[in-house]
C-alpha cells in the first residue's frame, strides 16, 4: 500500500517491484496516483502483478485527505486486503502506510513491513505537527512486524526519538537498475533541451517543494556566475515552488541561465547532458537522485544532511557543504565546472560505487531475505 508521486519513492517502489517479480512472490500493490498518468504501473512487465487505486488526488497536494476520505480508503482497503489475503503488507508513505498497517491488522496472520522514507513527525514540522504525528508515529510502529529505511541515519533518528525499535528495523539502501550501455552522446542531449554542448551546466533533479532547498537555487546559480560567467542551471521537475523559482531567478537576473524542463519520464537518461548535479536539499532520508548521478558518471555538490552522506562520498564521488551554506555550495560548483578533470575523476568513482553498493539487485535480495525471515518467524509463532 503507498501513496505515490512522481519523484524519487516512484523510482524506488518500480525498481523494486520489477526485481521482486524476478523472485517467488505474487505481487499486488494498493496506491493512490498523483493525477499524472501512473508511473508506477505502466510499463512494469511483471507478470504476476496486479493493483488497485483507492483514489485520485492532485498532484503536489499537502492535504493528508478528509476524514470521510481516509475513512473510505480505509474500509476499501481492508476489504481488499481481507479478500486476498496477502501473507505480507509491505507499506510505504506516511498516510497510506497509515491506513496498510491499520487494515491490515484486521486480518488475521498477516506479516506487516513498513519502509519509511521520511519521518512524518520531523523535526522540520512546526511543534503542532510534529508532536501529534510523531504520537501516531509510535502508536503505530506497535502494528508493525518490521521496519525498513535506506540509511543508518534514519535507523539511529528513529531508534533516538523512540519511534524505532532497534530489533526491529532493518537497512535497506535503496538501488537502481545499471543504465543502458547506449547513452546518448552529450552533443544530442544538450541540443535536444537547446543548449549548447560547451556551456558549463549544472543539474537539479527532483520535485520543487520546499524539502529539496528549491529556494537555494536562484543565489546558487547567481553565485556561481561570479566565477563561472557562462554557467547555466537545468531543472528537471516540478512542484509546489515553481512559481516562486521562477520569480526568484528572474529577480535575481538570471532567468536566461536557468532551464525548466518539468516533469520527464527520461530524466536519469538526461543527467548525461549536465556537468555536476546538485543536491540542497534540507533533510533527504536516503537522496536516490545522488544515486542515479553516480549511476551516470556525474559528479555531485549537496548539502550533508541525514543519508546524503552514506550516499556521496565527499571529496571522492562529490562535495558535501553544511546544510543551507549557499556561498560554499556555489564555490564548490565553480570549481567544480573549473577542473574537468576532477569531474572526470568523481564521476568514475561514482560509476564504481554505484555498481558496489547501489545496483538494484543487492536491494531485492536484502528484502527478499527479510520477507522470508519474517515468514518463517510467523510460521513458527
């Protein structure tokens, strides 16, 4: 069960459900689409595969749902669970991993895994969120059989706030599929979205909303100009924050340097066409974008908040700066679009880290292996 959105939990739950069909398991997935045509399922060539949508909402919506609504999904939800009689309930999203773990308590003999991809209760929350969500964060982790995250920052936040329980959560970085051997050249790339194949050029993967620093972007790319006077920023993705991205750059002079493609179904194919990829980003529980970058050879420039540094190596696949130090972020991109050859040097490390830690096999199996665990342990009981 998960609610889904065009973003990096899209990516994660499709090359995931693509690895798990290679297993013996029977998969079916409960969600709710973002209103863009669902990205999840199209296309996924699982034979034993089936889904539900409980609903449609916007895309971008902040709004957890009515009571009527979530109470609705619920009973949807639990019949449909009660009706197939999953011997697992994988959830994942805060609301929809809500209303998984709720549902599918009602059914006997059923094994609960929730993955948690940001902590609904962060610290980022205003105080009257962040205490009643992290309430129901607790209440219920006592549904859960077991937790997966993809860092151990996550595990160790969790463990400390008490939403956690130690033995019970595992680490399960998350993986990507290798990319094709065919890439395209970066002459093509670069005309394809009209830019010229020697301009300095900087890439921003992901949604536009307030987590992913959108906000640092425009003096970012004001401030590397300074010194890399031909410099220009390609953003790839859409969100909440377009508008005041726009104004922002615009205010600032830079509107000509910047480049919004919106949402693209190619957009790990289209980091072939930039130089560095950046990542500011205010919290990031894994940071699957800084993956796909050294899937593609590039080097990256972010911010080293929670699992962004189990993801990039800093000095050796990329720079990590201080959370929300934009002067630093900006002279680290410089200068990184100043030396091709420590580009070339980082992004050949992160081919190599990519291929030993982050391939989307090691992830199949390490998940795989717990819902075997978990099976036998309830087979026991």
């Amino acid at each position: 069960m998960t609610g889904i959105n065009v973003g990096g939990i899209a990516v994660h739950l499709e090359t995931l459900l693509r690895a798990l069909g290679t297993e013996a398991f029977d998969l079916a997935i409960a969600f709710v689409s973002s209103g863009h045509d669902d990205p999840l399922v199209e296309g996924l060539g699982i034979a034993r595969f089936d889904y539900s949508v409980l609903d449609r909402r916007p895309a971008f919506t902040q709004s957890f749902g009515s009571p009527l609504t979530l109470a609705t999904q619920l009973l949807r939800l639990r019949r449909l669970i009660a009706s197939t009689r999953p011997d697992i309930v994988h959830t994942h999203t805060a609301v929809a991993a809500a209303l998984g773990r709720l549902a599918a308590r009602t059914v006997p003999d059923t094994v609960v895994v929730n993955t948690v991809h940001a902590f609904a209760g962060h610290r980022h929350q205003p105080a009257y969120r962040r205490v009643p969500l992290g309430l129901a964060e607790r209440v219920l982790e006592r549904l859960t059989d077991h937790t997966i995250v993809p860092s151990r920052a996550m595990r160790d936040l969790g463990v400390e706030s008490g939403v956690l329980r130690p033995d019970r959560v595992d680490v399960i970085p998350h993986g990507l599929r290798s990319a094709p051997t065919d890439d395209d050249p970066v002459e093509l790339l670069r005309r394809e979205v009209g830019i010229g194949v020697d301009v300095p050029l900087v890439g921003f993967f992901g949604r536009l909303v307030p987590q992913k620093g959108v906000e640092d972007l425009a003096p970012m790319i004001a401030g590397i100009a300074e010194e890399v006077p031909d410099v220009e920023l390609l953003v790839v993705g859409d969100g909440s924050e377009m508008g005041e991205l726009r104004h922002a750059v615009a205010s600032l002079g830079a509107g000509s340097r910047v480049h919004f493609l919106g949402w693209r179904r190619d957009a790990r194919r289209l980091m072939g066409a930039v130089d560095v990829v950046v990542i500011p980003s205010r919290w990031e529980a894994f940071g699957l974008v800084g993956v796909e970058a050294m899937a593609a050879g590039k080097p990256v420039a972010a911010y080293a908040v929670e699992g962004i540094p189990e993801v990039v190596v800093d000095g050796e696949t990329g720079v990590l700066v201080l959370p929300g130090d934009v002067d630093r972020l900006s002279e680290v991109v410089a200068g990184l679009l100043s030396s091709p050859a420590q580009r070339t040097r980082m992004g050949a490390a992160g081919v190599v880290r990519f291929q030993n830690r982050f391939d989307h096999t090691a992830m199949a199996d390490a998940t795989a292996d717990l819902y075997r665990r978990l099976l036998d342990s309830a087979a026991r009981r």
